[in-house]
C-alpha cells in the first residue's frame, strides 16, 4: 500500500496548504472585505483574535490585527506593532503604499513578512503569527512572533548516563535545532525544513555534515518525506514507522535518540539526523545492528571498561533471547547433556507441578512483562515498588502453591533481567523469545539452532538505506571491528564507516598522540 504522494511548496516558511479558502486566493483593496473572506475561514473558532487600529494622526489609515490567544507573544505584539501603527506620524502617504512605509518605518519586530497570499496568512495565524492588514492595501504584514510554551532542557529520562552532557530534547524544533548547533559551529551543518501532514502540517528539518554525508542518502530521505501523504504526525514514531526499511522486521532500522551529543556523534560518523516539530526523539538513518549495543557514555570513559560493558550487553541479550528455548529443551528434549546432580535437582523441583515445562516458561514470561508493564506505566513514586513487591510475592506464593517450579523462576529472572540491559532492542528480543521458546518446546535445541540460522538471515537481508544493517559484522579488518564488539581507544578510530561517509572518510590526523 502506496502511504506516500509527492508534494510540492516545501520550503515555505509557512506550511503549505492543498485546500482552497473562500473569496480567492490574494487580499482584496478592501479592508472589510479581506476580514470578511478570513471571519469566514476562522468560522466558530473563538481562539482566534480580530484587533481593530486607527491611527491617532491619520484616521483614514484603519487596520486589524489577527492573531490567535494564547500562542503569540503579547509583549511584541502590544509594544511593537499596536502601539506603532496607532501612534506612527506619517504625513505624506497614500494608501497603497503606507503598509510599507510602515514596515520599514515604524514596526520594530524583527521577522516581517510582506506578502498578499491569502494561503500564507492563514497558515502564519494558525501557527501562532500575527498579521497586519490596513485598509487600501491589497497585501498584509506577517509578525513572527510565536510564544509557544514548553518544558525547558532537562536530562534525558530515556537515556541517562553517569558520565556525559545532562540536556536533553525537548518538544521544541527550534530549541533541539539549537543544542545539536551550539555543538557542531560549522557552516557545513545543514538544515532544510520541510511540512508533513495535511492536517497537522508537522514541521521537520533535515540535518546533515554536507562535507561528511552521503549525498545518496539524504537524497533518499529527502525523497520518502516527499512522498509521505498522511492527515498528520504527532511524533517523529509515526514517521520512523512508515518510512523504515523491512517494515515487518521487529528490528529498528532506523535509529532514535533523546540526546543532542549521541545525534552529534552519529552525524560525525556521517548519518543525517530528521528532527521533528513537538518530539523529544530525532531520528538518525542510516541504522545498522551494533547500534542496538552502544550507549553515548562508551566513548566518555575508559575504552577498556566501556568495551566490557559492552559485551555484557551483548551477552545479556543472547540470555535474554536464547535461556528460556534452552532450559525447554534441555529438560524436554536432551536431558543427557545436563550433570546427573544438576537434572536430579531439577526433576525434584518439578515434583507434583502439574503443567508442562513449555507452559510453565510461558505463564511466568507473560507474568513478567505484565509486572514490567504496569511499573511502566504506574507513577514513579510507586512503580519500581509495586514492580519488585509483586514479583516477590508472586513468585514465592507460586512455587510454594506447586504451580512452577524453583527452577522456572531463576530462568524467567535471568531472562527478565537480561532484557532491560538493552531498551534498543527490548522489543525485538521479546518477540523472538516466545517464537524461539515454541521452536524449542517442538524440535528441542534441533529447533533453536534453526530459529538462530533463520534469524541471522534475516539480518544479513535488511538494508537501513541502502546500507547493509550487518555492516562491519564478520570482517576481520581491524578498521570494520573497532567500535563493534568493543570500543577502541580513539587513537584507533580514525576512519569514518566506509560506506555512510564515503565523502571524507578521516576523522582524525595520524600524528594523533597515543598511549605509551
């Protein structure tokens, strides 16, 4: 299904509009005319404000002011418009040509825009402007002045480090647009603005190194956001999940971030970063698989220990995903691989447990994630408590009411547990699970070798904008494996991946000073 229609009148500072509006498409001479064509526009919608002027000097010069309440700055507006155009003293004019004198003259705002499209001025109120119409001139004057509230920079909730920067996006483009600029002040940072959702007319912008980024990648994203055609995006996941690559995959293939220096470093490395209006996440493509593993505090501290912590989040996903299919089918299937004192054990936990083992892993898996779940979404203060109290409690009152075994609760644990080391890839891992679990409750550990084949063709097969999402994986050149399974020193790090920037591929002189 085709979700995507090219559109044209991107580049607009105001967003587009495809819908006709009554009595034409330019203003009129007449200043009743004009506000009659947009009271019939604004038709039943009480936010929007109609602020009659005359001039104390030159009655004659009548004008209104249009705005909407509770989104446009009242000081510039009150002080720097209102105040100029009743008190302004021009003795020689015509009506025509006052509008303009006026603008050059007497307004004190700082982003004016003259223009005579009825379509832009809609668009300028309703996204928070103002404007200026005066009777006799067939044009209007649009004031920037847009005073939207939001929360201010505040530490990444979904992201947080021991080490590292502490602001974080907010809900804001301009706001994010300003902490990924204050830390890369290059004129090779590019910005292009762009406006998706007929309804919404979400605003986005379009950031890349244009001396380091693939001009074939930006091109094709610049390409997909063209062909978008949705009512509205509300956050940047409603284009992260249309736009994506093998949208069937339960793997992200494009990546996402709440944090201005992990965006920063990926556009180093040669990605383009989209930022979307009224989202905290600004997505980054292209998107390959050792990213699911990496955190922005690995390359602040110490390349021996972040490497280690790194592993460990590799080791703990293969925990997570694969623990549960081997405990089933070791138990089920090839009791003969397991120590005699180890499957005794196991076999006198299981006395008098009146499931099978599959089910037991099943109901205890789906009890964790319910637990999971409403610590989520509980309130903070007592989320974590009701998380641990219930899985506690649970637990225990299961294994002393025989319905699982001791055993089946350390192997949920682990895997649990396991799990929440990666938030990257804590979706896909949960899917996995439950299809690996049945290949193992079915086939045995025959079933689980087969489900890892199955997987690891499935990752070669995906591509993150024409790039591989395997890259680097399998090759033994020390340039592909360097920031992969571990992280290298940064003296090491001097080239960027080939195939994302392939226009300047180093990042760091050779007479970089190393360790001893």
């Amino acid at each position: 299904m085709n979700l995507w229609k090219k559109r044209k009148g991107q580049e607009e500072d105001c967003p587009p509009n495809e819908q006709k509006q009554p009595g034409g498409t330019e203003l009129a001479f007449s200043l009743e005319e004009n506000l009659a064509t947009l009271r019939s526009i604004f038709e039943s919608d009480d936010m929007i404000q109609f602020r009659i002027l005359e001039n104390k000097s030159q009655k004659a010069i009548q004008g209104c002011v249009i705005y909407v309440e509770g989104m446009t700055d009242h000081q510039i507006l009150d002080e720097y418009v209102i105040e100029q155009v009743i008190s302004s003293d021009v003795p020689r004019y015509t009506r025509t040509d006052y509008l303009e004198e006026l603008q050059k003259k007497a307004l004190l705002a700082s982003n004016l825009c003259l223009t005579q499209d009825l379509q832009k001025i809609t668009d300028a109120v309703l996204v928070g402007n103002a404007v200026l119409l005066l009777d006799g001139s067939p044009k209007a004057i649009i004031i920037y002045c847009k005073n939207l509230e939001s929360r201010a920079v505040e530490e990444a909730s979904s992201e947080q480090a021991v080490r590292g920067p502490r602001d974080g996006f907010t809900e804001q483009l301009l706001v994010n647009l300003s902490l990924i600029r204050r830390r890369v002040t290059s004129a090779d940072l590019k910005c292009q603005y762009k406006y998706i959702g007929r309804v919404t007319k979400t605003k986005v912008c379009i950031c890349y190194l244009k001396n380091i980024a693939s001009d074939q990648i930006v091109k094709e994203l610049e390409h997909r956001l063209n062909e978008l055609d949705i009512d509205g995006i509300v956050d940047s996941g409603y284009i992260q999940e249309i736009i994506k690559d093998s949208p069937f995959s339960p793997f992200d293939t494009i990546g996402h971030s709440e944090r201005p220096d992990s965006i920063v470093g990926k556009l180093l490395e040669g990605r383009v970063a989209l930022v979307v209006d009224g989202s905290p996440f600004v997505l980054t493509v292209p998107f390959i698989f050792p990213e699911l593993f990496q955190t922005p505090e690995d390359y602040y501290n110490n390349f021996i220990f972040a490497s280690f912590n790194r592993m460990l989040r590799i080791f703990g996903a293969v925990l997570a995903l694969f623990v549960p299919a081997i405990y089933v089918s070791l138990t089920n299937f090839h009791q003969e691989l397991l120590p005699t004192p180890l499957l005794l054990s196991i076999a006198a936990g299981r006395y008098d447990v009146p499931f099978p083992t599959v089910i037991e892993a099943f109901l205890m898996l789906i009890v964790f994630e319910i637990l999971r779940e409403a610590g989520a979404r509980m309130p903070t203060a007592i989320g974590q408590t009701v998380s641990i109290v219930g899985a506690l409690v649970l637990g225990e009152a299961a294994v002393d009411a025989k319905f699982i075994a001791p055993s089946m609760i350390i192997i949920v644990a682990l895997t649990g547990i396991s799990a929440l080391m990666n938030t990257k890839v804590q979706g896909a891992i949960l899917v996995l699970r439950f299809v690996f679990l049945i290949l193992a409750a079915f086939m045995g550990i025959y079933g689980v070798i087969f489900g890892a084949l199955c997987l690891i063709t499935h990752l070669m097969s995906i591509r993150s904008f024409g790039i591989p999402y395997m890259l680097k994986e399998g090759s033994i050149r020390y340039t592909d494996i360097q920031d992969t399974l571990i992280r290298a020193p940064w003296w090491y790090m001097r080239l960027r991946p080939q195939l994302i920037a392939s226009k300047n591929r180093v990042r760091m002189s050779r007479h970089a000073k190393k360790g001893t």
